[in-house]
C-alpha cells in the first residue's frame, strides 16, 4: 500500500492511475478505521476499483473545540487496518494544506440548504457545509469514479448525494448498509470513547430502533416509541424521528410506506447517531 501525505504528489499518482485506465474508488474517513470502514474497503476492491482511502480530521465539521481534540486518532493501526483490507493508497493530507486559511474562514463553502439544517444539522449548525466541502475538495483532488459512504451517517449520504446532482460532478455515490457490533451497536469511530457504563446505555439506540422495525405503527407513535426506549436506557435524546429518506422532512401520520428512523443522542458525554428503515402504517397496532 502507497502512502502519501502531500496532496499535489496524490492529484499527481491519481492522474496516472486513471491514464492506465484504472477507475478509482475513494473512501474518505476521518481515521480511527473500524469494520465499518474496512467493508467500504472491501466494496471498492470487490468493483475493480483502485481503492484510495483518505483520512483527514477535518476541523471545518465540528462546531465544538473539545469535540475535535478528543476525536479518536490512531493513524498507524488504521493504516494496517487499510492495507489489510485491500486499500491501495492512503492519503492523510496535512491541515496546512488542506484548509490553508484554517483557523480563519474559506470564501468557497459548499451548502446543501434543507438537507443539511435539520437532525444533525439543527443540533450542530454549520457541521454538512463542512462535510460538503471538505467532500467536494477530495473528489476534486483525487476524481474518483465511486465514492463510498456508510449509511451509519444516513443524512451524510443524502447531502452529498444531493451535491453531486447539484454540481453535476462525475462520481457515482455507493452507499453501504451500516455495520453492527454483536450486540447491535451501530460501529462508530466515537465509540472507543465511551466508557463501559456508557457503552451498555448506547445501546438504547439500536434497540429504539428495532422496537419500531419489528412493529408497524404511525410516525407520531414511532417518535414517541424510540424516545421512551432511548430515556430508559439512559440515552439523552437530541432527537428521534421518522423522516422521508430522499428529503429529510418529517413524516405525517397519514402517509405510509418505507420511511428511515433517525435517532441521536448523547451518553457519558460521546454523541451517537443511528438510523433504519421503518415501515409507517396509516393506524397504529
Ligand atoms: O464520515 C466521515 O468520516 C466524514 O464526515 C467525512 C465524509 C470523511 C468528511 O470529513
């Protein structure tokens, strides 16, 4: 596996790849790689693809300082991890150069407006401009054919989808299902934060969400269903709603069919997100 740090060397090594004819399949990460990030991995190589990974904590998504300190960062196991997993190039661009005016603000940001203000982004505004951004610059830089994203970060997914029919860029989006620990834990970078009291209470997420998978009822009745399960396990709930999954826009009762459960909420101070998708039936069971 190559290893690059300097972003001209990477346009450069990507120019030739796609010369040769390879098409490339990028996975951008933030580090701290887990089986999450290794099935993207895998997806890529399984294509033909090229697989570029990239991991760069980017500063421009997170509204809280601390919140950026602490983000896990373990940058020699996640490139064994990414080599073990058939990457074929890790590119870890530097701060300075991806975002030279950093701590100061770009004059270019991409905003997916509607998309990127609600759930996460009415809890943490600004967060999808950064996501978008940084986003729109990694293809730019690497022109990758396929793009992979977890659905884990569901709403992530439909912004950049959105981006590339807006901006028309060339690159197919692939989004993969989400990966679970035995007990049903959504797998997250965050989660080697929490502790083991908090770990057992972030549970209450997944298990909102299958309580409202395994039995069809009314959007409204799902809401209130996946909030009580997540107080009583512990979980302080930022939100749990059950949205249309191409607008983001909350469900009315009256309207039926397949939908996606959001929920987010914090535990022992980590904030967790995890969704499915849900069946809403006009009357509750
Ligand atoms: O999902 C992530 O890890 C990040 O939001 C991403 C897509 C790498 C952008 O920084």
């Amino acid at each position: 596996m190559r290893r690059i740090h300097d972003i001209e060397e990477w346009r450069h090594y990507t120019d030739e790849q796609r010369r040769g004819g390879r098409n490339i399949g990028l996975v951008t990460t933030m580090g701290a790689l887990h089986e999450g990030h290794a099935s993207l991995f895998e997806a890529a190589k399984k294509n033909g693809d090229l697989v570029v990974a990239t991991i760069f904590v980017n500063p421009r998504q997170f509204g809280d300082a601390r919140d950026l300190d602490r983000y896990p960062r373990t940058p020699e196991l996640d490139a064994k991890i990414a080599e073990e997993h058939g990457v074929d190039c890790l590119v870890e661009p530097s701060l300075e150069q991806m975002w030279p005016q950093y701590p100061g603000p770009t004059l270019t940001t991409v905003s997916v407006r509607g998309l990127g203000d609600v759930l996460e982004g009415e809890g943490r505004p600004g967060h999808f401009d950064g996501v978008a951004s940084v986003v729109a610059k990694l293809f730019a830089l690497n022109g990758p054919s396929r793009a992979y994203f977890g659905e884990k970060d569901f709403q992530q997914v439909v912004v950049i989808r959105q981006m590339v029919r807006d901006l028309a860029l060339p690159v197919e989006v692939v989004a993969l299902p989400i990966v679970r620990d035995h007990d049903g834990l959504a797998l997250s970078s965050r989660n080697v934060l929490l502790s083991e009291d908090a770990r057992r209470r972030a549970l209450g997420l997944s298990r909102a969400l299958r309580d409202v998978q395994s039995s069809p009822r009314r959007a409204s009745e799902m809401r209130t269903r996946m909030r009580s399960v997540m107080e009583e396990a512990g979980v302080e709930v930022s939100y749990a709603d059950v949205v249309d999954p191409f607008t983001l826009q909350a469900c009315a009762d009256e309207e039926r069919g397949p939908r996606r459960a959001m929920v987010a909420g914090v535990v022992g101070g980590v904030r967790l997100i995890d969704n499915a998708p849900v069946e809403i039936v006009s009357r509750g069971r």
